[in-house]
C-alpha cells in the first residue's frame, strides 16, 4: 500500500512538472474565459471538414494534417483596465530554444510579431505565431504535419484575427 502510494505521488508530481513546462498551454488557461479574450480552439476534425468543403469549391490549397489550431485573442476594444498580455514574457522567453527555431520576426513601431516552428524532417509540427501591440494581441498554436508553404497559403486565405501574418511566410519560401 505504502509502495502503490509513494509510484502514485510521482506520477502526479511529474504531471505537475510537465505541465509547467509548456508555457503556451499554460497562457491558453490564464486567459480562458477571462473578459476581455478569446480563446478559439479547433480539432483536427473539424479542421479537416473545413478542407473537405474547400475541395468541393475546388479550392486545394492547404492538404496539410492538422492535428489541433488553438487561438488566443485580446479584444481590440476592451476597457476592463487589465493590461495586454506580455507573450514575450509570458511564452516566448520560456520556450526551449533547442526545440523551437524562430522564422521570421517583423518589429514595427506598434506591433512585433514572432513566427516560431517545430519542425522533424523539414515537415512542421508545431507552428507558433505571436503577434504583440497596442491594438494586436495574439496566440496561434497550430500542430501536425504541415509545410511552411501551406501554412503561407493558409494565412492568405483564413479570416481568423491575426493568421493574416502567416502571409508573410510567402517571402520565406
């Protein structure tokens, strides 16, 4: 009994630990149902009903596999006084560097936004996309098995706040 409990205080202690370490997951769950935000999540499922119907418009850009698109927003208007989120801080510089390769970072005078990729093989797995500002303020969380040029056309063609600046992969292709 003594045994069963100590194998089962490990499994959670290392549960906790892991889960600490997944910054991105973590800003999804501060922010979750907090006024102010939005938080969008799609399933590979759904996703792939959204390509289905896509083919029978004869439009066949992205025949990517993804796995789940996770989107955290901050309303442009909203006046509750919280500040904007600080991705940088609270994603960004918590992401492990030896994972993550960044793609693209474009720095304006009212907005920065950071193009992160995990990749196996040259075929993406994760693609993260912040996007930080006074007006913009933005998470994207994209998993599966994509190709940086799919995502590109993607952002070209998805009306989804902030995945318009997928359409600067274009260049990097």
């Amino acid at each position: 009994m003594k045994k069963g409990m100590i194998i089962l205080a490990m499994v959670c202690f290392a549960g906790a630990v892991f889960a600490q370490n997944d910054p991105i997951s973590a800003a999804f769950e501060k922010y979750n149902g907090k006024e102010g935000f939005t938080v969008v999540m799609l399933s590979g499922d759904m996703l792939n009903m959204f390509t289905r119907a896509a083919e029978e418009k004869h439009d066949t850009v992205f025949r990517s596999k993804i796995t789940s698109l996770r989107i955290l927003v901050r309303e442009k208007d909203h006046s509750s006084g919280t500040a904007a989120p600080d991705f940088k801080a609270e994603v960004y510089d918590k992401l492990d560097r030896k994972v993550y390769k960044e793609m693209m970072t474009v720095k304006q005078s009212d907005q920065n936004v950071v193009i992160l990729v995990k990749e196996n093989g040259g075929r993406i797995n994760e693609l993260l996309l912040m996007v930080s500002g006074k007006d913009d303020n933005v998470l994207i969380q994209a998993t599966g098995d994509m190709l940086l040029s799919e995502m590109a056309d993607l952002g070209g063609k998805c009306q989804i706040k902030g995945f318009d600046q997928m359409k600067m992969l274009e260049k990097a292709k």
